[in-house]
C-alpha cells in the first residue's frame, strides 16, 4: 500500500506541477500567447485553457475531494493531452514537441490508476472493518 501511495503521488505531483506550470505560462507569457496562434487557436481559448488547467491540478493534489470529481479532471486532462499531440501534429511542429502530450498523459494513466488502486483497497478494508 506505501508503495501505491508513493507511485501515486509521484505521479500527480509531476502532472499536477506541468498543468500549473502551463496554466501560468498561458495566462502571463507572450512566447506562448504566439503558440497558440500558431496552432490556429483563439487568444480567449488560451485563457479558458489556463484556468482549467490551474483549477484542475489543484483538483489532483487535494485529498479530500471525491474520487468522482477527480475523475472528470483526468478525462480532461487527457483530452487536452490527445488534442495537444494533434494539433503539433497537424501543425507540422516536429515530433520531438509533439510527444510532450503523449509522455505526460502516460503519467496521468500512472496517477489515474494508482489512485484507484488505493481507493479500492481502502474499500476492501473499510468492508472487512464492518463486517467484524
């Protein structure tokens, strides 16, 4: 059980702290500001994309919210993942930008599954405790 804890964490800490990263750097850096425009996005889906981003990490790293909640923040985070590696893709970045997206939903599946591995083990005790 420490170890998935210990995996889990690791986990989250790194998606969580590249999503608050990115949600400061999309509302505060003109170099980023460009890169959306250079993938054919609007400046105000820079901004919604920056509070999600920043509203969601602090989501992961809370341990009392519940598990349904975070849920929906794994599903958008990995939507923006796959749409990120897209758009790179489409916009003929070079594969070596475009993998970014991949190597960091790779680690929110890590955090994702860790986190349901301790839920239900956590489950499984709390059943054992009623039932003596």
């Amino acid at each position: 059980m420490k170890k998935d804890k210990i995996i889990f964490w690791i986990a989250t800490v790194i998606v969580s702290g590249m999503m608050l990263f990115a949600a400061f750097g999309y509302l505060t850096n003109e170099q980023i500001k460009g890169g959306f425009v250079h993938l054919g996005f609007p400046s105000y889906f820079r901004v919604e994309l920056g509070v999600a981003k920043g509203l969601g990490a602090i989501a992961l790293l809370l341990p009392m919210l519940p598990v349904r909640l975070k849920d929906f923040v794994y599903s958008g985070f990995a939507i923006t993942f796959i749409s990120a590696f897209i758009a790179h893709i489409s916009s003929g970045d070079p594969f070596s930008v475009a993998i970014n997206p991949v190597i960091f939903l790779g680690v929110l599946v890590v955090s994702y599954i860790y986190l349901h591995k301790m839920r239900d083990v956590q489950t499984v005790r709390e059943n054992e405790s009623q039932a003596k």
